[in-house]
C-alpha cells in the first residue's frame, strides 16, 4: 500500500471448498453444462479478461451488482451476456472466448494457490503481497468516506498484529444487554 491501492482480484471456489465428492473432484473440471452456482462466472470473468484489464474490471464491478445488490442469477448465461453487454464488451469477442475451456485454467491456479499456499478457506479473504491473509466478514458495506480507514486497519493488523487469529461478535444485537 502506498499513496494508490492496486487490487488484483484472484480467483477462490467456495464450491470447489465445500465439495463433498472428495480432492479429486474439481470444479473446473466439470462439464459445461454442470449446474454451478459460480463456474460460469468465474469463465465469464476470464473471458472479459482477454479484452483487456479496465474490460475486467468493469465486468467483474458490474457482476458483483449483479448478484449482491440486484439478486440476479450469475449462473443464468443470459445475465452474464447482459451484465457484458452493459459494459461495453466486444459481444462476439466475448462469446468466442467464453467457449474456451483454457481459460478454466486461472481458476484452477489461483484456487489450488490460495488453498495450499495461504491457507484459504472462505471468501472474502484479503492478502497482502508480504503473503498475510484473513478473511472477512462484513454486516453491511461500510459507507464510501470510511472504506479507506477500513482497509488500512485491516492491514495493520494482518501486517503488524500477526498474534491475532480470530476476531467475532456475537450475534446479540448491539446494545442488547441480556
């Protein structure tokens, strides 16, 4: 971190995760038509991609109101090539690359990364380039002048605070003094 914030999304699958076929199952791996809540998703992100880093972003913004703000079904192909075409995306470009089976190969890596090498079991979870990680659980989005303030005192103490492995509330409601 340092006068400008660099994200580089990566890829984690809480179905991959949660499987109860066994390590040998991968989701990546499964057929086109398997009914996955985040495969085709994780496809159409990539296939954005190719289209250049800002086309990512702008997709991969307008997937994430998709589903969490708007409720939409990000496995529905149909609402993945709305959510593109609202963007911007070279449609034919789009649908080309969306056929490519090699792009399947990020999710395997950066999941297979995240899992063996930091540990990853649950999204969101924020790393660090110096490799701290913690997950995250939020109630709500904190307002737009606090998001800053927020995420530096995560890094602090992801950086600086590495005794601290687990931080809950309880599930009272604040001010409830039973």
């Amino acid at each position: 971190m340092g006068p400008k914030l660099v994200v580089n999304w990566r890829y984690f699958s809480l179905e991959q995760a949660k499987n109860e076929q066994g390590p040998q199952w991968k989701i990546w791996e499964q057929p086109e038509d398997y009914p996955s809540r985040g495969l085709r998703a994780f496809w159409a992100a990539e296939a954005a991609r190719r289209q250049g880093e800002a086309a990512f972003d702008r997709f991969h913004f307008a997937l994430l109101e998709a589903r969490h703000e708007q409720r939409r079904d990000i496995a529905d192909m149909n609402i993945l090539a709305e959510v593109a075409g609202s963007v911007g995306l070279d449609m034919a470009q789009f649908q080309k690359d969306l056929a490519d089976r090699r792009l399947l190969a990020r999710l395997a890596e950066d999941h297979t990364f995240a899992v063996e090498v930091l540990g990853v079991f649950g999204s969101p979870t924020l790393v660090w380039p110096q490799r701290q990680a913690i997950f995250l659980k939020m109630s709500s989005p904190p307002p737009p002048s606090d998001c800053l303030s927020v995420f530096t005192e995560l890094h602090h103490l992801a950086d600086q605070r590495r005794y601290i492995q687990e931080i809950k509330r309880p599930n009272a409601p604040i001010g409830d003094q039973r």
